[in-house]
C-alpha cells in the first residue's frame, strides 16, 4: 500500500489489537511521520502512531477551507492582543502605535469589512505625526494589493484548539515583564508595549534563565475566545531541550483557564524552526499576512 506523505491531512483506517470490540478504526489529521510506522497529528493535537502493516485504507483530504469572516474574526482578537500603546479606530481600521517597536504594534489593519483604501492619507498622516513609517498590515483577503508591489515581514498565522492542561513545572507567571523575563528576551521592547492588551488578560511566562513568552487572552466579534501565543524566546545553550514546547504548552492551559477555546501564533514564514514546532503542537496555518507602506498603495 502507498503510504501518505508527510505533511498531508489524510484519513487513515487501520486494524486495532486483539481483543477488540471492532477490528478496525480511523483517524484523520496531518501525517508528521511516514514510514515502518506513521505518525498522525489530529486536530485537537494528539498524536496517534500506528504501524503501516495494519493500516487498510488511506485517502488524502483537502484542507479545511477558511472563510473570509474567520479570518477577519481572527485578526480582529490579534490586534486586540497585540495594539500598541496607543490606539485609534478611522473608518473600520484599527491604527497601532507603539513608538516604532516591532512592525505588528506600528501598524494600521482593516478590520471591520467597509475598511478600504479611501481612509490611506488619513493612515499616512496619522503615522507621520508620530515619526514612524505608515505600514498597513494586509491579511489574506482582507486587503487586495496591487500586483508586484513590495511587501515586508509576511507572516503565516497558526491556529489550533485549546483544552484544559496540568500546569507546567517550572514555569512561572508575571503580569509585566520582569527582570528574569528580559534575561531571556532582550529586545528591549518597552513595557507599556508588550503589556498592552485590550479588553482581555495578558501574561508572561518564564523559565528561569532558559525561556520566556507571553499569551494574551480576548474576544473575536463572533464570541470565540482566542489565547495569542508571543515573544517565544528559548536561550541559545538551551534550544532543542524541549523548553519551546514547555513554555508555549503553560500558556496554552493558562488561556484554557480563562475561557480560551482557539489559540494562534504569528510566525515568520522562514522561520522554519518555529514552524516545526507549532505543527508539533497542532498548530496548522490559517491565513497569512504581510505588510506594506501605505504610501506605496
């Protein structure tokens, strides 16, 4: 039998040991490993490994399609979770400021669906008064752009499921930033910026002196409760210890306890570390999103 290459969604039925109240039972998800054994990762992220010898059946499925609204829905609990310091609403787009730290908080994203290019000079002034680049963030969909025109930091945003968790020995949680938390993560983005949230909690978690992120918690217009996974730092000496996973799965059960049920991450789409990681966890990608000056536009 062919067996299904890694990286597809796929449903797979396969022969259970005896005794057994039937012989056979299916799982569908993504195929992380193919081979003498295959590994499959479901959409609540468990891992289900079976041997190929007793697999009987295997049929590769489409993607499930992503609906404009969820996106939209989405980035609307992004922006909330990631503002800046300062914000402004104009004409169904929401204008972040965070004095020029990280392109995400610097930066105007149509939300609502009657966003469009007529509220650009408005952007453009808006920023320049605050001696910053005008970026315009374009989620898929949500913002055509014309052909050939340059785009930065483009982005694929994960998403999985959330479900209650035992915490994470080691892990701690702070409110703000603290020193621990900067020992790791030494960008030096302000505080005013990273704690910024709105109307939904925000917490940093360390492991001291090998990781550190931040989660935050808010709401979509259509009611869903989103826990954003951030500023994911694991030290140099520490990487490929498993502390990455540690760090992100206390956070996950730290939103599941304030009413979380989806979670996503914002990664870098040559990030492929990063990327390998989150597909561990469950994670798939959901949409992309990338920037552009407004003045280009």
């Amino acid at each position: 039998m062919l067996l299904p290459p890694e990286g597809a969604r796929v449903s797979l039925r396969y022969r259970l040991p005896e005794p057994a109240e039937r012989p056979y039972t299916d799982v569908i998800g993504h195929v992380e490993r193919s081979g003498p054994t295959i590994a499959i990762r479901t959409r609540r992220g468990e891992l289900v490994t079976v041997d190929a010898a007793d697999v009987q059946a295997v049929r590769v499925i489409p993607e499930m399609p992503v609906r404009t609204s969820q996106i939209r829905n989405l980035e609307h609990a992004a922006a909330l979770a990631w503002p800046g310091a300062e914000q402004r609403w104009i004409d169904g787009w929401l204008l972040r400021f965070g004095g020029g730290h990280t392109r995400r908080a610097n930066s105007a994203v149509p939300l609502e669906g009657w966003a469009g290019p007529a509220t650009l000079p408005a952007i453009v002034d808006w920023y320049a008064e605050r001696g910053v680049p005008p970026l315009v963030a374009a989620p898929d969909r949500l913002l055509r752009l014309p052909a050939g025109i340059a785009v930065d930091g483009e982005n694929s945003i994960m998403v999985g499921d959330v479900k209650p968790g035992e915490p994470e020995p080691g892990v701690s949680f702070a409110l703000e930033p603290d020193a621990g938390w900067r020992q790791v993560d030494q960008r030096g983005v302000p505080d005013d910026v990273l704690a910024a949230v709105v109307d939904g909690e925000v917490t940093f978690a360390t492991i001291p002196g090998t990781a550190v992120a931040r989660a935050a918690v808010t709401t979509a217009p259509d009611g869903t409760r989103w826990v954003g996974l951030s500023a994911v730092h694991v030290a140099e000496e520490a990487r490929r210890g498993g502390h990455g996973r540690g760090i992100c799965s206390a956070l996950l059960a730290w939103g599941a306890d304030r009413g979380a049920t989806r979670a996503y991450v914002q990664v870098e789409v040559d990030n492929g570390p990063a990327i390998d990681l989150y597909e561990a966890m469950g994670f798939r990608t959901h949409h992309r999103s990338r920037y552009v000056d407004a003045r280009s536009l």
